[in-house]
C-alpha cells in the first residue's frame, strides 16, 4: 500500500510529519531604503544619500555631472578640467552631502590633472617625451571620471586611486 508523503494522516506513526513551508514575502519594487549615515571609501569617510536638500535623483544627476564636465578639459586645453567641476560644486554646495563629497573628489582630481597635464606640456617643449606623463593622466581622468560618473549616478561612493586633496570643505 502506498502512502502519500505530504498527507501526515497517511504516514507511518515512527515518521515525524514534514515541517510547514514558508513562504517567502512578496517582493516590493518600490521599497525606498533609509538613509545611513554613510560609507567608508579607501578609509575615508563618505556621507549618504537623502542627508540633504535634494531628493535622490537629483543627488544622482549633480553628483555624476561633475565627474563628466572634467572630461571637458580634453577639448578646452586643459582649462574644463577645473572649470567644468567648479560649476556643480558651487552651484550646489551646502544642499547635500552626497553631491559636495563627490564634486569635491572630482575637483580635487581635476586640478591634479591640470597641473600634471600643464608640467608636462611645458616640459615637452624641451625634451621630446615629456609630454608622456600629460597624455597619460588625460586617459586616466577618463577613466575615473566615467567610474566616477557611474558609481554616483548608482548612488555609491566613489574616490580616485589617487588624489590631491586640496579642497576640504
């Protein structure tokens, strides 16, 4: 006689009955995290999302603007590579957290590449290969920008592999 597994009724008495199954919660799209208190990028503080005046897609958008108008020092002779961070930074510093660290980090890289861009562009005036280090920094900062841009439009925290951190606050 064959007896059915899931019936408890139908099962021998020396048999525990199979435990109830759970199931799991139905998923929610629109589930909007808390905001934390931050994360730790290379050792450094980096302050969340939602801290601020902004909303989230905003915070976004500004964050990752500054990491892409560094790119426009490529085709200003070097002068978009400050310029072209500068205007987020100012234009939203003090309305989140979020946005001033990364603008910050992205103006900070930017002046190194201006100035590693500019040395070895005055150098290369006198010595053929010096302009080898500009020209490697310039494809570096198209690099990190463009992780830069991705990781804040993700809302994650992002710091270049190496950086000059003249501006602070």
């Amino acid at each position: 006689m064959m007896t059915d597994p899931l019936d408890p009724d139908s099962q021998p008495d020396d048999k525990q009955p199979l435990p109830p199954q759970e199931t799991p919660p139905p998923y929610e799209a629109e589930a909007t995290p808390a905001p934390s208190t931050g994360s730790s990028v290379s050792g450094l503080h980096f302050p969340a999302m939602g801290l601020g005046k902004l909303n989230q897609k905003d915070e976004k958008f500004w964050a990752s603007l500054g990491h892409l108008l560094s790119l426009t020092g490529i085709v200003t002779g070097g002068i978009g590579y400050v310029v072209g961070p500068l205007v987020p930074y100012l234009l939203k510093k003090g309305e989140s957290p979020f946005v001033d660290e990364h603008n910050r980090e992205t103006l900070n890289f930017s002046i190194v590449t201006f100035l590693v861009i500019w040395i070895s562009g005055l150098a290369g005036l006198a010595a053929c290969v010096a302009w080898i280090p500009g020209a490697i920094m310039a494809v570096l900062n198209l690099i990190f920008c463009i992780q830069g841009a991705i990781a804040a439009k993700d809302g994650q925290a992002y710091r270049y592999p190496f950086n000059w951190r003249v501006i602070k606050n």
